[in-house]
C-alpha cells in the first residue's frame, strides 16, 4: 500500500499503539491510512482481531468493498456485517470466525448489551476499534454509548481493551462561540475516545494542501421574490381547514398543541395534496431560486459530458419536489434524463422515499458517470464514496459548520465549484457565514489542543472522562426513577386522533428492547391492517413486516409484525396520548421517554394467549 508523506505523519503513533483521532479533510485518505493501520496491527499483535465501526448502513459495504476487503482479502478473514445482513443474528459467531468486522456501531452495541451469552461480546474480545466519521461521539450517540463503556473499563483499570483510531474531517464547534468553549468541546471527543492525541499533519502539510485543494466558494444570490402566491395561498388553505373542523373533532385539543397540530396536517394531507402539487406546478417559475438554480446548471452541464455534481436540499419532501422540477423543466432538456433524487428514508417522508438498496443502486449509476447529477438531503454529505464532483450547491439550506465541511468536501474535482444558493439577505446566508467563521475557530481549538502539554492534556482528559461517568450514571439512576413513577397497569393509550382509550401500559411488551408490541387480544377490535405488507427493502431476520395498522378512525399506529409466527401489532408511541394515574395527559416521542416500564416479551406467555387451544 503507498501512501503520502502526510499520511505516514499521521499513523505513527497508532502504527505504535497509541489511541488517537486523524483528522484529515474530506477526500485525502484517512480511510486508506486506517486499512494501512489496521494491516501492520494484524502482522504485529498476536490474535489481533479487529472491528471497523460506522454510523450508517449504507457505509458498511462501501467500506468493505472499496477499502479494506480489496487490501486484506488474501491474509485475513473479513465479514461486513449492517442491519441488512443475515449475519447480524449471528455476530458473536462472526466475531470468533474473522479477523476484521466491518459492521454499524449499533451491531456491536447490540452484541454487547446481549444478556443471551450466544449473542454476548465483550470489548475485549477485539484488539483494535476504528471509528469512522468519529466526531459523532458525543451525547447519547451509539459511538458515545459504546466508549462510555470502555472508559468506565478504562478507569476501572481493566486491561486487554482495544486500541482506538477514530477519523475525521470535521469535529465541529459543538455550539461554541468563543476559542475556550471551542477547545472544552475538542477535549471532551478526546476524552470521550480516550485519545492519546489529534494527529494532523506539520511537516508534510503543503503536501496535504496540494492534495486536498479547496473548491472555489461562490455566492449564487436571488432577490426575495416580489409575490408569494403560493405562501400566500397556503395560509387561505390553513385557515379554511380550521374552519373545517367541528367542536367534536376539536373536542379535549387547544389551539396549538401537538395534537391540533396533528388534525391540521392530517386534513391537509387528505384533502388539499393535490391542490397544493397543482399550485406548487403553476408559481414553478416564479421562484428566482429555481431560475437561479436553472442558470447555474446549465452553466456546468450545457457544454461538458464529464461534468457531475449534487445539490443538497433540507428535507427528504423539498429533495422530491426539487427533482421533480428538473426532470420537467423544458429549460434544462438533457439534464432530465440524467438526474436522480436520492431521498433517504423514513416512514414519515410525505413522498415515496427510497429504500436502501434503491439508494446504493443510484450511488452505483452515480459512480459509473451514468448519472451526473443527484439532488440529496444530508444522507450523501458524509462518509459515502462518491466521484470527484464539479459542482456542488447548498440550496436554500442551513446547517452548521460540521456539515458545510463535509458537503463542500464533495467537489474535489479539478476547478469544482461550491454554490450556495440562497435569497439575498437571507438567513442562510447568514449562517453560511458564520460557518465559515465556526470553522477557522475549530481549526483554532483543535491547534490549541494539540499544543497542550502532555501532562496537562491528559490531566484533563482523565477529568473529563470521570465527570462523564458521574453524569451518566446520575442520569440512568433518574431514568430509572422515572420508569417507577407509574405502574404500567394505571397507564392509560389513547389514540392521538379520536381520543380512544385502546390499551393499558400493561399490555405492552418489548422485543429485544427495540419493537414494542401489544399482547392483548382485545387490542385487536381498535384498529385495521392495510392489505398490503410493509416495504422495508431488505428482508429481516427474526421476524417480517405485516400491513399498516390504524385505528378505526384514520390515525396511523405502526405496522404489525410477524416474530416468530405470531401476528403482534408493533406501535409508535408518537401516535398516542398517555394517561397516569394522576389524570395527566401527555404525548411522547420516543418510548424512552415514558414514566412507566415496559417488560421484555416472554415468548411462551404470548404463545398461550395467542394459541390457547394448543396450550390446553
């Protein structure tokens, strides 16, 4: 493997043993140095058995694919492992048979919290733990979960844990606006990584530079347009839907509330889609933003077969009307028929959304040249492998430094082009800004951190590190306490919609603590189940996806699914109201946020009430 000057500066001291993050920008090979790592590691350590950790699925394979597997295939054994794979049920298996594992995070925070020893691993059961994208440790992020673990381990002076080589391009700020915040922000990834030090290169630097050159940065801005017909005809349409509804469909809401909120959008939906598509279509051309955009693509793809790029929208809804234009826009005639929309996914997307394979069938064509442009959200920003692109425009979009980094790092070709395209004047510009002042202030703090004397610098980390625990566990033990206050059985579901009472929280289980089910057979008479299965484009293991299921009046609940042979309605707890016994009602996001427990599913229980002409 050959590598630059610069990368060979950064690995040393991993090549050594030592735990330490590189950060290298978008594009100058932090994952090559990573494979070169992770192959003297192998040679070097006996038993030396390694994982490569990612925060998404779809960065399983390309890893696998493009980077480590084509290096290592001919000495050592290699699996790639996601939430598409078979092998995800058996990764303690896989584990004890290979010596690299490419695989999400969550995979083996799955494996290390197993309580079936079958499933269970242990930290040390791995000897090296790269950590792509590695500035996402932090908070309750799964990398975060993962070495709070072993640096409770750590402090406890265990030994044999694996050495860390986390990567990344963009550390961020975490929200700071002045040097000392920016510098707190820094130590705490380190310490959460337990980094031994942030490698950058010095000496080699101009070498760096030349390989990882900058696009040039353009402001594409258009004045405010005179008339928003369409915002304006948007508000006549809210307000006729709240004269639409009754007192009985208002009966138990109040102006504003998430459950008003809810009706508003569900009427919406149902009545007004096409009204609003239709609108959308006649006021197309009267968005300088869109004439803008017209002029710029046209610019980079009239005259230029080789010519690729991506534009980056905020949501998966403005990524579909956005393509939608393109390909129907007489102005930009070839274009239509070299564009693709790749849209993420979420059961919650208001357009089809793709699904994974779908998504790694269109980065394919995008890699080939067989398509030039992509219209995206934040799903292709970072991490994915795709081609040097020439032009790369932010449109309309506001997010912080982190994320202009890594979509700017999208146009490494020769003379590329990075467009923010925006209204003059704008909040986007603004923050566009700011950025760009975010940025030169975390290259600061990293600099400043790197300076730190060593004794001082780890003094520090081994505080932050304690401080961490503390936190933790004082907030697990308030979570704890939480999950006490109300017994399952004085917990009451409505349903978010019609005000239903349909189940008590005693009725509710879990299934390896991910689906939450409902094991009452009454449950059954509240809802309906759509006819057609869930498509979650991939086939799962230990249990398939059945139809949607909703209430009777309309409000969707989630979906039922078959585990293990029985039918169980798997429910979303955003779609209800929970009732306590103290007579206060309230709406909840994620179950984790409940005041109630929630058992583990005993199988044999749900086969007696299920089939209790076989039990008896």
């Amino acid at each position: 493997m050959d590598l630059y000057d610069y990368q060979w500066e950064v690995i040393q001291p991993a090549l050594e043993g030592q735990n330490i993050i590189i950060w290298l920008p978008t594009g100058s090979g932090k994952t090559r140095a990573a494979v070169y790592v992770t192959k003297r590691h192998l040679q070097n350590k006996r038993n030396a058995k390694v994982a490569v950790l990612v925060n998404k699925v779809h960065l399983v394979d390309q890893l696998y694919t493009k980077e480590f597997n084509p290096h290592l295939k001919d000495d050592y054994r290699l699996i790639a492992i996601s939430g598409d794979s078979d092998e995800k049920c058996f990764f303690a298996d896989a584990v004890k048979t290979h010596d690299v594992i490419v695989c999400t995070a969550q995979i083996l925070q799955n494996a290390l919290e197993a309580k079936d020893e079958l499933k269970h691993v242990e930290l040390t059961d791995f000897t090296l733990l790269v950590i792509d994208e590695c500035h996402h440790t932090h908070k309750d992020g799964v990398y975060n979960k993962l070495m709070e673990s072993y640096v409770e381990k750590k402090l406890r002076q265990e030994w044999s844990l694996p050495q860390i080589l986390g990567l990344t391009a963009s550390p961020g700020t975490g929200r700071a606006t002045n040097i000392d915040r920016a510098k707190e922000h820094i130590l705490q990834i380190c310490a959460n990584l337990d980094t031994w030090k942030i490698m950058s290169p010095k000496v080699h630097r101009p070498q760096l530079e030349e390989k990882a050159q900058q696009p040039q940065k353009e402001y594409n801005l258009t004045d405010q347009r005179p008339q928003d017909p369409f915002g304006d005809r948007l508000k006549r349409i809210m307000n006729a839907i709240h004269d639409h509804l009754d007192d009985d469909e208002l009966q138990g809401t109040e102006l504003g509330t998430q459950i008003y909120e809810q009706k508003i959008v569900e009427l919406e939906k149902e009545e007004n889609k096409q009204e609003l598509s239709q609108l959308a279509n006649d006021t197309r051309y009267q968005n300088p933003k869109l004439q803008m955009l017209e002029k710029i693509l046209l610019e980079h793809f009239a005259y230029s077969a080789e010519s690729c790029g991506i534009i980056f929208t905020k949501t998966r809804l403005s990524t579909h009307s956005l393509h939608e234009w393109i390909c129907t826009s007489d102005g930009l005639e070839g274009l239509a028929k070299i564009t693709a929309a790749l849209t993420g996914t979420g059961s919650n997307s208001q357009t089809k959304h793709m699904t994974p394979c779908e998504q790694k069938e269109v980065i394919k064509r995008f890699r080939e040249g067989k398509l030039k442009l992509l219209v995206s959200t934040s799903v292709a920003e970072e991490g994915l492998d795709i081609p040097a692109c020439n032009i790369v425009i932010r449109y309309g979009l506001m997010t912080n430094e982190t994320a202009m980094i890594q979509a700017r790092g999208r146009a490494r070709a020769p003379d590329s082009t990075y467009s923010i395209l925006a209204a003059r004047g704008g909040k986007e510009v603004r923050r566009e800004c700011t950025n760009e002042c975010l940025e030169d202030l975390m290259k600061r703090a990293i600099e400043a951190v790197q300076a730190m004397p060593e004794a001082e610098y780890l003094l520090e980390i081994r505080k932050l590190q304690t401080e961490s625990i503390i936190s933790r566990k004082m907030k697990q033990q308030k979570l704890d306490e939480k999950k006490r206050t109300f017994r399952p059985h004085d917990v009451r579901l409505y349903c978010r919609n019609c005000n239903e009472a349909v189940a008590h929280g005693n009725d509710l289980r879990t299934i390896e603590n991910s689906h939450h089910v409902n094991i009452s057979l009454d449950f059954k008479i509240y809802y309906n189940v759509s006819d057609t299965p869930v498509d979650l484009g991939r086939k799962m293991i230990d249990w398939e996806a059945g139809g949607l299921i909703s209430c009777t009046c309309g409000q969707e609940w989630g979906m039922e699914i078959v585990y293990r042979a029985v039918n169980l309605p798997a429910i979303s707890i955003k779609n209800f109201v929970v009732e306590t016994s103290d007579g206060h009602r309230k709406t909840y996001k994620k179950w984790k946020d409940v005041p109630f427990a929630v058992e583990e599913m005993n199988y044999e229980e749900v086969c007696a009430l299920h089939y209790s002409d076989l039990s008896d």
